[in-house]
C-alpha cells in the first residue's frame, strides 16, 4: 500500500490523513482520534492501537470500514484502565453496484420476513447474527459493535428523538469489505423497529 510506504519514509502523517483519508470525523485533524479505552473502538482496531509502541505505524488492519493506518502516539493510565492516544487513515473499499443492490434486496427481504416471524427466526433464517447494540444518545459518537458513526447517531436522532435500541445484523459468511454496508442498511430498516421509552 503506497500510503503507507509513504509514511514509513517519512511522509508526514497528519498531512497525509488531511489529504487521503476516508474518515470525515478525522480526517480534518490529521486523523487525531484522541485518547480511548478498551471497548471503545472496533476489535480489529482496538487490538491493533493497544497493541503498537508510541510513536510507530502499524501495519494496515482491514475493518468493516475499510483499511486502516493507525500511528499510536502514546498510552496512560485512566480512571477505566490503559488508554492509548492514536490517529489514523481510513481507505474505505466501496463494494460494487450489483452488491448494493443486492443488499438491498436482503434488507427488503428480511424485513417481511422479520413482520412474519420477527427478527430473531427471521434472521436465523436468512443465515444471519442479531446484535443488540445497547442505548446510545445524540451526543454519543461511538455505538457498540459498529463502531464511530456520527452520521448515523445524527440520523436515528432525526427519526426517533429520544434514545434507541437498535440491532445490528452481520453474516455469518460474507467479505468483510461488505459487512458494513448490510449492517448499515438493516439499521435505518430496523431502527423504526424498537424504541426505548424513557
């Protein structure tokens, strides 16, 4: 990956995520995601911050986002334990207009299956893995088994105003480079779904 044989030479980092990466909650400021904790990024990603010295590049690690380049800057002791302060560059793998429409089709169709039988059999059935997420808020930017997704918080605010229980749906058997996508799709299909009452 020229980026990061770019990087390894001595390209500048920040500068480089300004200009090429993928994550527009970063991007911007040189892909600085500030300090976090343990179970506060996706595994992949977690695992690989936590487990790079400050100060180097890790290899790039492919996520339900795309690829990422992460730089560990540095590491403390918080109030929850370890914490690690990173950046990185996202390059995001788009997957072909045949598998969006395709995706499409598997939402649509889970969601009559899902009015039918509900989601858990109508899941199973389709050879998918239901997650719950857990209660997130507008001002929350990280959602558990997702991920940073501010667009999506944003979104579920505009439907539902309040607090939300949502389920995220990932196959059992698909490219990684895809399952965001599917995930993405049933959550706006089933965010209308479930609704925590306050």
């Amino acid at each position: 990956m020229k980026i990061y044989q770019d990087l390894l030479a001595g390209a500048d980092f920040a500068e480089m995520a300004k200009a090429k990466s993928q994550d527009p909650g970063s991007a911007e400021k040189g892909g600085d995601l500030g300090w976090f904790g343990r179970g506060q990024m996706i595994p992949v990603f977690e695992e690989t911050a936590f487990k790079t010295n400050p100060g180097q590049i890790a290899e790039p690690v492919l996520s339900n986002y795309g690829w990422h380049i992460i730089q560990t800057l540095d590491r403390r002791q918080g109030e929850n334990g370890e914490e690690v302060l990173a950046r990185h560059i996202l390059l995001r793998i788009e997957p072909s207009e045949t598998t969006l429409k395709q995706l499409k089709m598997d939402a649509f169709s889970l969601y009559q299956k899902a009015q039918e039988k509900g989601l858990q059999k109508a899941a199973q059935e389709m050879g998918y893995k239901v997650e719950e997420s857990g209660v997130f808020q507008e001002k929350d930017s990280f959602i558990k088994g997702i991920g940073r997704d501010a667009n999506l918080v944003s979104f579920a605010s505009k439907i539902l105003w309040a607090q939300f229980l949502i389920f995220t749906i990932h196959p059992t058997v698909m490219p990684i480079f895809v399952s965001y996508r599917i995930a993405f799709l049933f959550i706006i299909l089933l965010l209308k779904m479930k609704k925590v009452e306050l």
